[in-house]
C-alpha cells in the first residue's frame, strides 16, 4: 500500500531567498548615494477598477482537515484489524503443528481454532487424550509451549497462545474459581494472609482475576517457578 499524500501548501515566496541571509535596518533618513540605482516603482492596480472594497477570504482547510482526520482514522482502524490477522495467523500455524503431531502420535482429535481477547485459542477435542494432558495439566502445558515456539519461527513474533485438551483448561478454570473464592472469604473473616498451592501461570491468573473482583482483599505471586504460588492477603 502506497503511503498516503498530504496536500501540502506551496513555499513562502521568501523561504529560499532569505535562508541564512542578515539583513540590516537601513535608517530612515540615511543618505543615498549619488550613484544608487533607482528601482522601478511597479504600476498598482486602480482600486476603483478591482474594487476598494474587496475582501480576501482565507483559504477553505476543510478539506484538507477532513482528510488528514480521515486518514488518521484510517491507520487506528487498522491496528486492531493487523492484531486480528496475525491471531488469526498464529491459530492456522498452530493449527498444522499440533495436527502434524497428532498424526505422528496416531491419535484422533479434532482441533477447534479461535480468538479470545488479545490472543489465539487451540483446543484439541477427542475421546481418548488423557495422555495429552497428563498429570495435573503437565503435559498440556509443555505442548503449549512447543507450539508457541513454532508458531513464533513461523511469524516472527512471541506468541501467548492458549492450548487446551478435551476442556481441561474450562474445567480447571471452574474449580479454582471456587477455590479462590473459598480462600478469600477466609482470608477476609481472618485477616490473615493464606498461601495457595503452587500453580502454573495460567492458574495463577485465573485466581488474581478471581481475587480482584472481591472486596477486602487482594493477592500477589511469591517464589520462583515452578514453585511459584498465590498469596490472598486482606486489605489494610
């Protein structure tokens, strides 16, 4: 796309002439020399033939301004639209890793591809992939990260998509939901502060979200992964 072309106004007649040059005042009644040159004094216009009364308007900036504001427009109407294209990328290139693996595996699933807010949504659907999710989500979490690694070679661009495997993501958002809920009503009754189990980033966020809806308290991360946890503390 060619970028746009502003009108511009034509360059004062005295820009050129004038840049870098000094001029001195020449007093009024300085003398002039005897051989000074005498300029010709150019015909004026009778101003009873173009009218005493005339008035110049000034130049109509409407269009102009309609159109840099047009073309502002423009360009804020399409970041969003250039964010949305490369989710929408991300999820295809996403969408070819995680079913070249599946046939490399010879397991069945189908893969459901989505936007959700700022960034791609994957979800694999099938009737046997326990084995894909693993242990409290771990093997979920470690083929989230190999396909954000492929998706970001394929793009160029670090990539926060979310993988989920036969709704385990949807399922565990549900109970901690509950138990953050739970450890905040105590945490409020107690005024005392109450450490959650250590949890993966993806949960983690789930209970700050669930924590900063709820009054009276608030929570913070403390430790280092992958024994990084939750704190519910009341407000003072």
């Amino acid at each position: 796309m060619s970028a746009p072309q502003h009108p511009t106004g034509p360059a004062g007649p005295t820009s050129e002439a004038t840049s870098g040059a000094v001029l001195s005042p020449v007093p009024d009644d300085a003398p002039v020399p005897a051989d000074a040159p005498v300029s010709a004094q150019p015909d004026l216009p009778d101003p009873d033939e173009d009218g005493a009364d005339a008035v110049l308007e000034p130049a109509d900036t409407d269009e102009d301004t309609d159109e840099d504001t047009d073309e502002d427009t423009d360009a804020a109407d399409e970041a969003p639209a250039e964010a949305d294209d490369l989710l929408v990328r991300e999820g295809d290139v996403a969408g070819d890793y995680l079913e070249r693996l599946l046939d490399i595996l010879d397991v069945d699933g189908d893969i459901d591809l989505d936007v959700e807010g700022d960034r791609a949504s994957v979800a694999i659907v099938g009737a046997d992939l326990q084995d894909l999710v693993g242990s409290d989500g771990a093997v979920l979490e470690a083929l989230q990260e190999l396909t954000r690694l492929a998706v970001a070679q394929s793009t160029g661009v670090r990539s926060r998509l979310m993988l989920d495997i036969s709704g385990f993501r949807a399922r565990r958002r549900a109970d901690l939901t509950s138990l953050a809920a739970e450890a905040a009503r105590r945490v409020a009754g107690s005024r005392q502060p109450e450490r959650l189990a250590a949890m993966n980033p993806f949960e983690r966020k789930v209970v700050h979200d669930v924590i900063a809806g709820i009054a009276g308290v608030h929570s913070e991360s403390e430790g280092e992964e992958p024994n990084r946890r939750v704190v519910v503390l009341p407000d003072r």
